[in-house]
C-alpha cells in the first residue's frame, strides 16, 4: 500500500506539472500575442487622435 500512495502523490504532482506548463505555454503562444496587438492598435488610435486634433488647432 505504501507503493501505491508514493505512486500516486507523483503522479498527481506530475499532473499538475503538466496542466500549468500547458496553460503557461498557452498563454505565451495565445494570449500574450493578442493583447499586444491590442496595445499596438490602441497606441495607434491615440497618435491618430492627436494628430486629428493638431492639424484642425491651425
């Protein structure tokens, strides 16, 4: 019996290992490229906006 839980405890911790490295890796190759699009276009519409508002000032 004692096999069994030493067994177990491992394999639930290597589990564990496993799911965060999946969604680490996840966000990395997802999330992170789309809100830094996000970012890009945002930063984009701010310079717009200013240089709307600059050349309407003369």
């Amino acid at each position: 019996m004692k096999k069994f839980g030493k067994g177990f405890l491992i394999g639930a911790l290597a589990t564990a290992g496993a799911t965060v490295g999946a969604l680490f890796s996840f966000k990395k190759t997802v999330v992170e490229p789309i809100e830094n699009q996000e970012e890009k276009i945002e930063e984009n519409r701010k310079r717009a906006l200013r240089k709307q508002r600059s050349s309407h000032l003369q």
